[in-house]
C-alpha cells in the first residue's frame, strides 16, 4: 500500500470513529480530499481506491485535472470564487463552497440557468472576523440567504467557515457551533433542509465533528506536504 492511500485510509477511519464517538452516525461526516497543487496522478490513485469528492481552490487548476480525470468525479471548488470565473465554475464544479456576496449568487444564479447546469453551492461565512479570510459577515447572512432560497438554477445546501490557523479548542468550538446554529435557524426560517456543514481542515476537524460538520476538507493529512506552486493538472 503506497504511503497516500494509508493516510487517506487512516483519515477514513478516524473521522467516522470520532463520529460515532460523539453519537453520530459515522455515514454522516464526509471526508472531501484537498487536493490542490498536487498533480492528477495522487487523485488517480485515491479514485481507484473509491474516492470520488476532491477539493481546489483555483479555477484553472481545476480545469486542468478535469480534462485528464473520470467524469464521475465531484468536483467541489473551495477556494475565493472570482466573478470572471464564475461560467468556469458551474461548468466545471459539483459544488461551490464559497458564495459569499450578493453580487457572486446572481452571477452565479444567472450563468448556471444559461449554462442549463444545476450546481450545488454553500454561503461561506467570516465567523472569525480575520481580515485575510473570504466570507461574508453573520450581519450581512441574513439578506444573502434570502436570495439564496430564492434561486432556481443552483442548489443551496447549506454553509462553508473557515477558523484561525493554530486556534485554541475554545474557539474552534465557538466558531463550528455558530455555524452551525446559523444553519438551524435558517432551515427553520425557510422551511427547508440545509444538510451541509463544510468545516474542518487536517488541523482543526475532530472539533468541527463534535458540532455536526458534514463535510470535513482534509489536504495535508491525505496528501502532505503542499509545495508552490501548483503542478500542473496532467499526469505525471
């Protein structure tokens, strides 16, 4: 077995044991494999091994693995989502992790009905409040989800954060558990399921399970080292 494949075995296991260790069925927390800047050969290999969900950040990069990897890969784009790129992204993504203006929903919205695709997509939320971080604030939310619940041409499934590099449990706990609570109530305001928690990295996801994330985005602990800058999208 190749040193990838047993750290992403092991990911596998311990995310669904720290599930069940917290009361929660172990199918629900799935683990989305990060592979940017590491090139199509290490999703090849996790793509015969059963691993269908991988996660970039950069619209050109994404393409590039698209065009030589199976068709049946979900592509979930995770990075800063750039308005010149929106067409990029409903063409080429599954889901769309971080929508975080009005302005990029209605691009969005417009583009997949002209696109005749139906994306998913999650609002990504600054619960840290740190500057370097895309997202938007928990004050603008409430108008962003309105237009949100609104579209007909992409799926809202729920919401994206990110936490500080290095923060205490304390504050993981805070920021997951805010999310969170932001999703309960905004399924509750619009009647509607939002199923989709999209936090947690290698560094920080056992704190995100104990507060219900459904997708965890695991790069380093899968694939390692990240090295810049990306290599290209072709096999090696």
């Amino acid at each position: 077995m190749s040193q990838l494949l047993e750290h992403y075995r092991t990911v596998l296991r311990e995310v669904a044991e720290a599930a069940v260790n917290c009361g929660r069925d172990p199918q629900s927390v799935r683990v989305l494999a990060v592979s940017k800047t590491f090139p199509a050969d290490d999703i090849a290999e996790l793509y015969a091994a059963g691993c269908r969900a991988f996660g970039e950040s950069r619209i050109p990069e994404l393409q590039a693995k698209a065009a030589v990897l199976p068709g049946d890969i979900r592509w979930h784009l995770i990075g800063q989502l750039q308005a010149n790129k929106a067409r990029k992204a409903v063409r080429t993504a599954s889901m769309i992790h971080s929508v975080d203006s009005m302005t990029l929903l209605e691009r969005l919205e417009r583009i997949a009905g002209e696109e005749g695709r139906h994306p998913g997509f999650l609002l990504e939320v600054n619960i840290s409040g740190e500057a370097g971080k895309s997202g938007c604030t928990p004050e603008e939310l409430p108008e962003l989800a309105q237009r949100a619940a609104a579209c007909c041409n992409m799926d809202w499934q729920g919401f994206m954060t990110m936490a500080p590099e290095g923060a205490e449990e304390e504050t993981l706990m805070r920021i997951f558990g805010t999310l969170r609570r932001m999703r309960d109530e905004q399924s509750v305001r619009f009647n509607r399921p939002l199923p989709e928690l999209s936090m947690g990295m290698s560094g920080d996801w056992q704190a995100a399970v104990r507060q219900g994330a459904t997708i965890v985005r695991i790069g380093s602990a899968i694939f390692g080292h990240r090295e810049y800058p990306a290599p290209a999208g072709s096999c090696r």
